[in-house]
C-alpha cells in the first residue's frame, strides 16, 4: 500500500509510472490529498479542542476553590459545549482516517521501471528460453486423455463430490503428485528456506496484509459463519507470520518455504486451454516467500529466478521466462517473471510460476518492519514465488514424457515415486 507521505513527494512520478498499468491516478491522488489535508486540519482543532478543555476544567477547579462559583459554571458551561463539539470532531476523524485507507487500498503498486508497458499478456516480454522441445509420436495425447487411460486422475469424480476444477488423483497420479511436493520442499530447504505447515484458512486481517483483500475478495472462498478465507497461495499465511513484527536488521533476510492445497474461485470458461488441469479451483502449489532488506531485494529476486530454473532444468522440461507487462502485472507487484512450461501435446506455454518483488507494497499493509544499524524503523521488502504450481507441471510432464510404451519419469522424480514409468 502507498503512503500519503510518498505520493505527496512523487505524485506526479507515481502518476506517470501507474501509467504502465492503464491506471488513472490523478484523480484519486487528489482525492487522497484532501481526504489527508481533512483529516490532518480535523485532528489539529480537535487537539485544540481537548486541550482548551483541559485547561478550563482545570481552571473551574481553582475558581470553585477560591469561591467564585458564577465563573466556575460559566466555563462549565463552555466545557460542555466544547466536549460536543470534541465528540463530532472525533467522528469527522474516523470517519476521514477510514475514507482515507480505502482510497489508498484502490491503488495499486507502482511498476519498477523494467516493467514494460502493454495492456495485457500478449504484451509481456520474453527474457529467456531454455529447452528442448520433444517431437511426440503420432498418436500423442493431452494430459486429460492420458490421465483417463492410465488411471491417473479422475476429473468426473471430482464433479460427482465437489463441482468442476476439485480432481481427484488416484494411484500412480497421486504417488507422482506427493512425489513433486517433496522433491519440491527438498529443492527449498537445500536453499536455505525454512519449512512451514501453515493454515489452509485466513482471517480477514491476513487478506488485507498481503493484499488479496479488497482486490481479489470476489475470486476467494468466504466461509461466512466465521468469516474466514481460503488461502488462494501460502504466500498468505507464510506471509502474515510477520504482520505487526519489528525485526533487527541481522535477521534478515527470511526465507520461508511451504505447501499447501489453494483455492481459487476463478471464472471458468470453456475450450481446450481450461480442460484438464490447466485451469482448477482446487490445487496444490510449494511456494518460497522472502523478508528483505530493501537494498537487497532485486538481488534475491533473480536468486529467487535462478532457483526456479535450476528445478526445472533437473526437471528437464522446456521452459520459458516473461516480464510481465504493466497491464498483465499483478495489483500488488512491483516487477513479476512468470515461468511458462512448453505443452508438446496441446502446442501452447503454460503458467506454472510467478516470482514476484513488492518492494514495500505488502509491508505497509502488514506494519512489516526492521530496525537498520541506526535504531531506526524501515519497511521491509516482500518477496514470493511458486515453486512450483503442480498441475501444469504435471500436465507437462504426462505430455512431454510419454512414449508409445508409457509415461516415462523424470529421472529426479524417480527415487520420490518408486516407479520409472507408468503404463
């Protein structure tokens, strides 16, 4: 979230780059400076107010001690009038402080200067590929088709328990599921990341920390009767572990890895480029989040790349890397890389990560601080990435490693699954 302080010092810088993201700030920043001019002239009258009565109710004590009573009642009186005026003055406050939050809740973060402009992801730019992409047999199949021969994943099932987009993975499908989460989480703590088992469900509070909250409210599952959310990532509740904390300096950085399952109310359609696994409400995803000093985090952002590559060249998948546009950036980003996985079967990319830097986006909302060498307090720098999203990953490997006689493993996933091939 934006600070007042700092769209008053860059309004027009910040204007200029919201440009990238088709976003009209003029406006609103107006509209934030004079809810905050508001806000601050209400709170200097009513520091004004409460002080002139501290100062009469001390005054009617020292009148009534030395028996002059009609002044005494005269400033009682004055007294009263100033403690209604004092209880609407409270009122305009909150009522401009909550006016206030919202309106900066609506802006989006401000684009690093290496995002590129564009509207949507035809726009992004392509940074780097890597990977050969197989000739499949004749007779090769989607990830769909091969998951209903071999008994692999059961798509209707799922409809039958839950609705479309909540799979059902059987057998050799779920051992090859489990093994990609832990070889996933090994991949993580070999790096220096912590393992952390986290909730599945957030409150409120958490939502707003990281940002989901107000702008994806319609796209996560609400369970009303407790008002609580499910997680649509873990960067949610790894994340929030240091909402209203104040680190020292030499604890950063902070590195966090977890899995969990992820929910997601996303508008289906229909076609080809949704069946299957490439588009679910329900899916599993190990996910890598960073606490940085602000100085450092560009520099862990292109670690956080690299060790997405490393998985995925052990993985021996073809791969691509995008810098998404500011049209296609996420709300809360300041520069995001999605990682894209080349489908030999269906002849399309799929998404099967996104690293991203906030800068100080999510720590403002989260009151995410450190202390620097001087004593002083700083905002932190927020990072995260998947590493990886499993069902496109999957979907891969079913379409990039079958063969006429089976589905071959990749050979790191061999000792996680026991098996070398399905058929």
């Amino acid at each position: 979230m934006l600070q007042v302080n700092e769209i008053r010092k860059n309004k027009e810088k910040f204007i200029q780059a919201l440009t990238k993201r088709g976003f009209e700030a003029s406006s609103i920043f107006e509209e934030v400076l004079q809810t905050d001019n508001f806000r601050k002239a209400t709170q200097s009258k009513l520091d004004e107010t409460l002080s002139q009565s501290n100062s009469f109710s001390k005054e009617i004590g020292m009148l009534f001690k030395n028996g002059e009573a009609q002044k005494a009642n005269e400033l009682k009186e004055k007294t009263i009038q100033l403690k209604e005026a004092s209880k609407q003055l409270t009122e305009d406050l909150n009522t401009a402080v909550e006016k206030l939050q919202q309106l900066l809740f609506t802006i989006p973060n401000i684009p690093n200067e290496l995002v590129p402009t564009g509207v949507d992801e035809e726009d992004n730019e392509e940074v780097f590929i890597e990977g050969e992409i197989p000739k499949l047999f004749e007779g090769a199949l989607p990830h769909w088709e091969l998951a209903k021969k071999y008994d692999l994943i059961d798509f209707e099932l799922g409809v039958k328990i839950t609705g479309a987009g909540f799979p059902v993975y059987k057998g050799k499908g779920a051992r090859l599921q489990r093994a990609l989460i832990a070889y996933f989480l090994d991949k993580n703590t070999e790096a220096g990341y912590t393992e952390y088992q986290v909730p599945h469900l957030v409150n409120e509070a958490s939502g707003f920390g990281t940002g989901q909250l107000p702008d994806k409210e319609g796209q996560m599952y609400h369970c009303g009767v407790d008002d609580l959310y499910l997680i649509p990532t873990a960067e949610v509740p790894v994340t929030n572990m240091f909402r209203n904390d104040i680190r020292t300096h030499n604890e950063l950085p902070i590195l966090c890895t977890g899995y969990t399952p992820c929910f997601r109310r996303e508008a289906g359609s229909y076609g080809a480029h949704v069946r299957g696994l490439n588009r679910l409400h329900q899916f599993d995803k190990v996910e890598i989040v960073r606490i940085e000093k602000p100085e450092n985090s560009y520099t862990a952002l292109t670690q956080m790349v690299t060790h997405v590559k490393d998985i995925l060249r052990e993985l021996k998948l073809p791969y691509r890397i995008l810098r998404l546009c500011g049209g296609d950036l996420g709300f809360t980003s300041a520069l995001t890389y999605d990682f894209e996985v080349f489908s030999t079967a269906q002849d399309r990319w799929l998404e099967i990560s996104s690293v991203s830097n906030f800068e100080t986006f999510q720590a403002t909302r989260l009151k995410l601080r450190y202390k620097d060498e001087d004593g002083k307090n700083k905002f932190a720098h927020t990072l995260n990435g998947s590493s990886l999203a499993l069902p496109r990953v999957l979907a891969g490997i079913l379409e990039n490693y079958q063969t006429p006689e089976g589905i071959k493993i990749p050979e790191v996933l061999v000792p996680y699954c026991g098996f070398d091939i399905i058929n």
